[in-house]
C-alpha cells in the first residue's frame, strides 16, 4: 500500500508543472481590454483589430499580447498583418500602329491582344522620355470599327536629382482584341515610346487605417533652399505606410526625402527619393500628394521638401496610414474573452493554431471589438534585480573580490619570504 502511495506522490510531483500552466497567471501583465464578439451562430473564429491604446502599451512587436478567457485559461491565437495580394500574368501584345495627329495634340497607339486574346487590364509603356505628364484616353474595341471608353488616366516621368516615373495604364478587365491610347500630348514633343509590356493583374488591396497627425514644426532652410517639416504621431508603436500632404498650392512638382525618429533627435531615413506634384493646367490636371514607405512603428516623421528656386510649398495638415493588424483566435459562444498586454519580459507564444487557421473559411470569421482599457487588478511590477539596477555593481564587487584574492596572495607570498 505504501508503494501505491508514493508512485501516486510521485506522479503528482512530476506532472505538477504541466497542470500549473493551464491557469494564467495574469499578474506580470499591466493592461487588459475586454472583448466583444459580435452574434454568430456558425462562426468559429474571431478576429480583432488592435486600437492605439494597444500599440501605445504592448510591445512593439506584440510579443506580449495574450488572450485570457473569463476562467483565466489562456487561447491560442494567430497575429496577421493586412497585406494586398498581387496575381499577375503577362499577356502577349502588339503594336499594331502608332502615329501622332498633324496638329501635334495627340499621339496615338493602336494595341492588338490577338484573335482570341486573354483578359488583360494593364499596359506599360517603355519610354526613355524624362519629364513629363500625359493624360490618355483608353479605348476597347473587337472589330476596330466602333470604339468604348473605358478609362482616363495619367502617366509621369521626373528627372532631376534623380530619376522617377509611371507609365502604366490600368482599365477594366477586358477580353477585347484591340485597345486604342490616346494620349494627350497638346503641343508638347511626342513620348518616345519603345515598347509595350501587357499583363493581367487581380489585386486584393489591404485594409488599412489613418491616423491623424500635427504637424508641429515647419522650418525653412534659406540656403539650402529646403522646407523641413515634422509631423507628430502623437504616440510611439502606431504602424504606418504611408504619407499624405494637403495643400492648397497647385503647380509645383518637388523632391522629397522621408525620415523617421522616436525621439525627433536621432533619424533614420526612410525614403530617399521621391516626388509630390500637383498640375492644374489647360492641358494637365493630376497630383501626387503621398510618399509610401516600407512599414514602420515611429512617432515622428521629418519630411524635406527641395524648392530650387521656387516659393516654399504651404503643407496645411498631413495624415498617415497602414496595414491593419489584426488578431484571430478560435472562441467558444457564452464565454468573455480579455487581451492582455504590457509585460516587457514577455516573449512570443507558440501556438499549434498557426500551423492550421488557414484551413478556416475567412467568410465565417466573426468581427470582435476591443472595450475600454483597464488597468489590471491582479498587475504585480517585477523586481527588477540589483545588478539591472546598479549594472556596474556586479563589476565593481569583481574587482574588489580580485583585490582582496590579491592582497592575501602578496601577503602569503611576503610571509614565505621571510
């Protein structure tokens, strides 16, 4: 009877570990957010947005988020970032005519896609021509003999301290065989276009969020012949993708250069060459107002804007924006679910649901809200230990033990002289 006893004691004593972690000690994290799932009878998965409360207080990365259900079990979770999706397949095209009107206004191209031609919805044209603005005309037809409208946009090409462009025309898919650009060129020199590349691209963009933002410091450097603005998030953590300027002024065409800092001391820069314009003209009207950018969580941006020769720019406001970053986790109806966050000793949990949320029909996912921050009851600060405290301490108390060892050896080596 007594082995009975201590195999169960044992048992117990080696398998306690595992059964401490099915409850979640909430007390090393500082914020939690109340959950809301919305009403759904088929759904099976949630998926939440993070607000600025969150980016303001986790890490930021994230690695600190959890979800914590109303009996203090943990649930897996899966984080993901909005990301547009790109399918692209290069379709065959040939300029089949090309010439320019007698008036020199218009220069046009006649495109065929062949006797039974694929969907297609982009053109590019291969130019070698710098600086200019064109607005086309793009026309479908399948017997060359009545014409469609089907879009108006605009291309550009700058070059100055550096070289930048657009020349892709975007229209509705179309299985049409023939595609006519018109473009207007309204006494300037014709493009010279050496080529046309065709493709058929289906595009998923990302959802994204704006944040507004305050420009608080507009400085203008005489000699440089420059405008530095800074623009304030307001917080750290937030993350963004792109810039967008207002202005009234019309009719200019700038270089730009992007930074990012955290403290608006130490800069970092993020875009190194770009271009804003804004055209209102008898024969242009067009404007490029953002500066996108690879995605980052700063607070502050200082944009710089090269006037040459020309009057400051008047910049009004500025707004920026990114990819959502959302959170999915499998729910059960009937329980309440809090996020977790702020524990700066947190790291990244691993979660078998990674390996299969995919498998999920995202069309059955159930939207769920973030309530109110709150701070949490249960929050204990961690002891932070002396030697992160004093972190010459330990350094110090090395050099005095090697002091001390080198004191007794002198001595010792002094008295077996004598």
């Amino acid at each position: 009877m007594s082995h009975k006893i201590i195999i169960t004691v044992g048992v117990f004593l080696l398998f306690s570990p595992l059964l401490a972690q099915a409850a979640f000690d909430t007390s090393a994290w500082q914020y939690r957010k109340p959950i809301t799932l919305e009403n759904s009878s088929n759904a099976t998965i949630a998926e939440v947005t993070f607000d600025n409360d969150v980016f303001n207080h986790a890490a930021a990365d994230l690695r600190d988020v959890r979800i914590v259900d109303d009996k203090g079990v943990e649930t897996s979770y899966v984080l993901s970032l909005d990301q547009s999706k790109t399918k692209e397949v290069s379709r065959s095209v040939r300029v089949e005519s090309k010439g320019q009107s007698t008036d020199g206004q218009y220069t046009f191209l006649l495109l065929d896609f062949g006797a039974q031609p694929d969907p297609h919805n982009r053109v590019t044209l291969l130019t070698d021509t710098k600086n200019f603005r064109r607005v086309l005309t793009v026309e479908e037809s399948s017997e060359r003999i009545s014409w469609r409208k089907i879009a108006e946009p605009f291309i550009y090409g700058y070059s100055s301290d550096f070289d930048t462009q657009d020349t892709t025309v975007s229209y509705p898919t179309t299985q049409a065989r023939y595609v006519r650009l018109t473009i207007q060129d309204r006494g300037e020199p014709a493009l010279s276009i050496r080529g046309v590349e065709a493709r058929e691209i289906e595009q998923k963009n990302a959802r994204t969020t704006q944040y507004n933002a305050l420009i608080t410091s507009v400085e203008e450097d005489i000699e440089k012949k420059v405008t530095r603005l800074i623009v304030d998030m307001g917080q750290v953590g937030l993350p963004t993708g792109s810039l967008l300027l207002k202005t009234d002024d019309v009719n200019f065409n700038r270089a730009v250069v992007l930074e990012a800092s955290n403290d608006a001391k130490t800069w970092e820069t993020i875009v190194y060459n770009d271009v804003v314009f804004s055209y209102k003209t008898d024969t242009f009207s067009g404007s490029k107002l953002s500066v996108n950018y690879p995605g980052v969580a700063k607070r502050y941006f200082r944009l710089t804007v090269f006037n040459y020769d020309d009057a400051p720019l008047i910049l009004s406001s500025a707004s920026l924006s990114g990819s959502l970053h959302t959170l999915r986790f499998p729910f059960q109806v009937g329980t309440q679910y809090y996020l977790y966050y702020g524990n700066a000793r947190a790291f990244f949990p691993v979660y078998d649901l990674a390996r299969f949320v995919n498998y999920f029909d995202e069309s059955r996912y159930v939207s769920a809200a973030l309530a109110t921050e709150e701070q949490n009851g249960t929050y204990v600060p961690a002891v932070v230990p002396l030697t992160e405290r004093y972190p010459y301490l330990l350094q110090a108390a090395l050099v005095f033990a090697v002091a001390v060892v080198g004191f007794i050896l002198f001595r010792v080596i002094r008295q077996n002289q004598k």
